[in-house]
C-alpha cells in the first residue's frame, strides 16, 4: 500500500513549490495537482444541478484515491478533504436554506473514507496569500477574493481535523516551508520505505 499525503493550502501557498521538490528528492513520489475543473453540463445554480456537479468530484476523488493507494508516494492536492471543504463551502453559501449535505450523506460518507491519515497543511493569512499570488508570474490566478474567502473557511475546518501536520508558512521562506515539510515527510515513510 502506497503513501498517500494530502497537500492543503490556499491558493498561493506554495503547495506547487513544495511538490515540486519533494518530488526532485523523492523520485519514487507521484502527484495529482491542481483543482482539476470537470467540464458537464449541470446548472449549479440549481440544487439539483449543484448535487449532480459535486458527485462527479467526490467519484472522482475517490477513484484517484484508489488508485494512488498502489503507488509508493503519492502527494494529492485538491483532494478528499478540499473538496468536502469545497462541497460544504458553496452548500451553505448558496443553499443555506436547502439541505444538500443532507442529500449528499452517502456521497460524503464515501469520501470521508479514502481520506488520508497523513495532512500537511500550509496555512496562511489571506494577506499572505494575496501577497503571494500578486507576486507570482507563473500562474494567472482567477476569483482571488474568492479564494482568499474560501481559505478562512478552511483554515477553521483545519482546526478540529485530525492527523493535521500544520506549517504556518506566514514568515516562512520557501527553502523554510521545504525543509520543515522534507522533515515531516521523513517521518512518515520512516519504516514504510526507508
């Protein structure tokens, strides 16, 4: 059984950055990266199609999931986690008097169970992250004040998940955030690789 850890952060927290390296140390590391837009044809702006939109990404996420289990490391952004976040977000942003969690109890039940016990999480301030992203000229970076919002809900779920490995990259380096990360790393395949 492979190694799977899921990468979080917010947008411009440099989790491209760090796999990147991660995956120059470690050759054996795979990864499935970035928000992976699924294009169909549901309204989301409906219950019915935002219901629909959602479990194409968690039957997605699951069979990445599955399908990394074999592998030796696989790193996962946007994975399990993120997209409940996601799902849990928008549900209540827009849905606020429906129940779609409700209707998705199953779907996520599902998900909940392909979660990796291994989570390094890269929290940041939205001022960071808009920092980051301004500063950075590899990527074009869409809805940012959308993203920025969506990180706090994040950073409040990252508060009661378990088996979290926190990295408060705020007065970090990159070379900072890698080292601590690579450490984190060494632990967990400790015994299952080394």
């Amino acid at each position: 059984m492979g190694l799977i850890i899921e990468l979080i952060g917010g947008r411009g927290s440099g989790k491209t950055t760090l796999i990147k390296r991660i995956k120059k140390y470690y050759v054996d590391c795979q990864s499935i990266e970035g928000f992976r837009k699924i294009d169909n044809d549901y309204d989301i702006h409906t219950v019915e199609g935002f219901v629909k939109n959602e479990r194409e990404y968690i039957r997605r996420s699951i069979k990445e999931c599955q399908m990394a289990a074999s592998d030796n490391m696989t790193i996962i952004t946007s994975g399990p986690r993120e997209i409940l976040f996601y799902l849990e977000y928008n549900a209540n942003r827009y849905y606020p008097s429906e129940s779609v969690l409700e209707i998705m109890k199953a779907d996520i039940n599902e998900l909940t169970k392909v979660f990796s016990p291994n989570v390094i999480y890269l929290f940041a301030s939205g001022d960071k992250l808009r920092e980051n992203i301004k500063n950075d000229k590899n990527k074009c970076r869409e809805n940012v004040d959308f993203w920025i919002e969506f990180s706090y809900y994040v950073n409040e779920r990252m508060k009661i998940e378990n088996n979290t490995y926190c990295i408060d990259i705020n007065n970090l380096t990159t070379d900072e955030v890698a080292t601590i990360a690579f450490q984190h790393i060494a632990e967990l395949r400790k015994g299952k690789y080394d």
